[in-house]
C-alpha cells in the first residue's frame, strides 16, 4: 500500500485543528469548524480551501492544441490565450478517464488540471496517447499548492488581504501575475461552490504565506472538504467516482454541452455519437425525498411499486441551503422524466421520492 502524500499546507491544519482524512491518496482536512458552518460561509462571505492535492500536467510544443483536442471532449482551437475549458478524457468505449479543466496559455502551451485520486493514472494514460504528436508532456503536480478563495466576498478578499487585483478576469478565464513581493502566480476564476471564486496555482512556500495571510485577516473562513461536496452537490456539479466513471459517459451524466461533437475527432467520439442517436439507457437526475431521512452513494433507485431496481443513489445529503432531503442518481432513462415517482432504499426501508432538477441551488457566478 503506497504511503498517503501531504499538500504543502498539511501542518498548517494540523494546527488549526481540522478532522484530517484520507482524500485521493493524500491526508487531508474535511472540516474545522463544522461542515455546516464552513458551507454557510462560502455561501454568504468567504471561505479558502486548500485544494494542493489537485494534479498539473504542463503540454507544450508545435502539437499541442492538435493533441489537446484529441484527448479532450472540449474544442480548445480558436480561443484566446487565457481562456479555461471545462471538459473530459474518454476511453474509446465512451466512459470517463477523468474530467478536468484545460487553461490554454497558447496554440502552443496548455496547462491541465486534473482530479487528484486520478493524478498518476491520468498521466500515464495522456503519455500513452503522445504517439504521433510533437508534444512535450510536464507532470508538474508535486511543484505547485493551490487555493480556492470562494464565496460572494471572494473578489474583495484577492483584492483586499492578498493583493491580487482579479477585478479584470471574467468567469473561466485566468492570468499569470506578479505579487506586489514578487514571485508569480497562476490566477483563475473558476469554482466548484457555484458562489464566485478564485483559485491560485503558486509554489508551496508562496501558497504557506498565502494561506497564513488570509487566515491571519480572519475574512476567510477555512474550509474543508466536506463542506466542499455539499457545495458542489446542491448546484448540480460532478465528482469523479460518484456521477463519472470508466463507466459513466459524459452524455449519460448529463454533461454533453462539454462534448463537442462537431470537432473532427476526439477519442471517444464515435461511441457518443452512437448514444447520443439512441438516446442513453440510463440518466443522472436528482431526486428530492419527501421526508427527512438521507439519501447516500450507492443506495438503490426502485420505481414506484418497489418491485425493481432502477439505478442508484450516487450523491445524497441533507441539503444544507434548501433544507431539503436530496440525492443526485444514476438511474434507467425510462423513469428520468421531471415529477416522476421513485422509491430510495435506505438500510431496510424504502421512502418516497420524486424526480427534479438536479441543480438543486442556484449557482451565483460572476458572468
């Protein structure tokens, strides 16, 4: 069993205090305060995690945006240099390598952020399919920390505790900057909170001094990753290994607007253009329960009479900004129609639910 890896602020939540946890093959902290407490304040103020454990793979060279397009679901050609693209890597048969986001630097540079559970996988799957390609792939994971600064009061405090002026970036897009010190730093305007947010790629002592700044001024509050899940969840977004996987595609997940199917070619290509004309057997929807019990990764989907089993839970909680019992599932396409009637299992028991939008709060993005 490999030994579990540290981000380069691990002693930072050491002392703060935090419930550590393994995440991805790395120690990591889950919660400070308390995951409701910590939820609350990227949705109303600010909160900062710590999200180091995240993969960088650097692809550089005269083939590079050609490559890029070949692995990735996005269409990556023709956009500005600082523009961020949200998409996948596909297995032939349709299934997903990983999703990850592409921050195109150049036709000629590209910088891959990819999900930490999947770093070395990732990798040795991008290498294998280099052939033919005059490019130059980096795996950068181990020299650079990352913060997310989320929430409403996200801008003011880059602006106000860190000095970064970020006012200029729009909404997936990003900069290389200088900090009034002097060492640089990746900037972006992405989120995984659905609230406005930065995060910032920097060697790992300029990410400690960032990190005890921004805890120093008290504005942002620390948060770990349970918090994040709930965040992410109510606004309808994916985790690798619950709503993709080598055997989810993105068309079942209900991700097709980040697959580009006009593009030449893409690995995978053919497989979705064959259940996109079929239509998929199975659907991502969420489910809203019609009590207070809880939903979680793995329980059975049943239709109405209980008899069979259509599919399965594979996010649940106890929404924490719509008070609300609630489940994203995987579940056979013939039932993923709005208002339809299911049942969840939970332990024993089964317990009404109906079928509904799986955003299930309104993201606040900055457009």
């Amino acid at each position: 069993m490999s030994e579990i890896k540290k981000t380069c602020l691990h002693d930072k939540h050491v002392a703060l205090g935090a419930l550590m946890s393994p995440f991805g093959g790395f120690d990591m902290p889950i919660q400070y305060s308390g995951i409701t407490e910590e939820h609350n304040a990227v949705r109303s103020a600010c909160g900062v995690f710590d999200v180091s454990h995240m993969g960088e793979v650097e692809i550089t060279g005269p083939d590079a945006e050609k490559f890029v397009n070949h692995i990735f679901t996005n269409d990556v050609r023709g956009a500005e240099p600082g523009k961020i693209f949200y998409g996948m890597m596909l297995h032939p048969e349709g299934g997903v390598v990983d999703d990850l986001l592409v921050y195109k630097r150049g036709d000629h540079d590209f910088f891959l952020v990819i999900n930490a559970a999947n770093i070395d996988k990732d990798v040795d799957w991008i290498r294998s399919q280099r052939e033919g390609f005059d490019v130059e792939i980096d795996h950068l994971s181990d020299s650079y920390g990352e913060l997310a600064v989320q929430g409403p009061e996200a801008e003011k405090v880059m602006t106000d505790v860190l000095h970064i002026d970020c006012a200029d970036l729009a909404f997936y897009t990003f900069k290389e900057t200088t900090l009034p010190s002097g060492e640089k730093i990746l900037v972006s305007r992405t989120g995984y909170t659905g609230e406005d947010g930065f995060e910032i790629y920097a060697d790992h002592e300029v990410t400690r001094r960032l990190w005890d700044e921004l805890m120093a001024s008290g504005k942002a509050a620390p948060c770990g990753l349970g918090c994040r899940d709930t965040l992410r969840f109510e606004v309808g977004l994916p985790l690798y290994g619950d709503e993709l996987a080598d055997d989810i595609t993105p068309i079942e997940a209900g991700l097709g607007i980040f697959v580009k199917l006009d593009k030449p070619e893409f690995i995978g290509k053919e497989a979705l253009e064959r259940q996109k004309a079929e239509g998929p057997k199975r659907k991502l929807v969420g489910l809203e329960l019609l009590d207070r019990n809880i939903p979680r990764h793995g329980y059975d989907v049943l239709d109405a009479s209980g008899e069979k089993v259509i599919g399965h839970v594979t996010t649940g909680y106890r929404g924490i900004s719509v008070d609300k019992s609630i489940a994203m599932a995987l579940i056979d396409a013939d039932y993923a129609a709005r208002d339809t009637e299911v049942l969840v299992r939970i332990r024993k028991k089964t317990y009404p639910a109906r079928v509904v939008p799986k955003k299930f709060y309104k993201k606040s993005y900055k457009k």
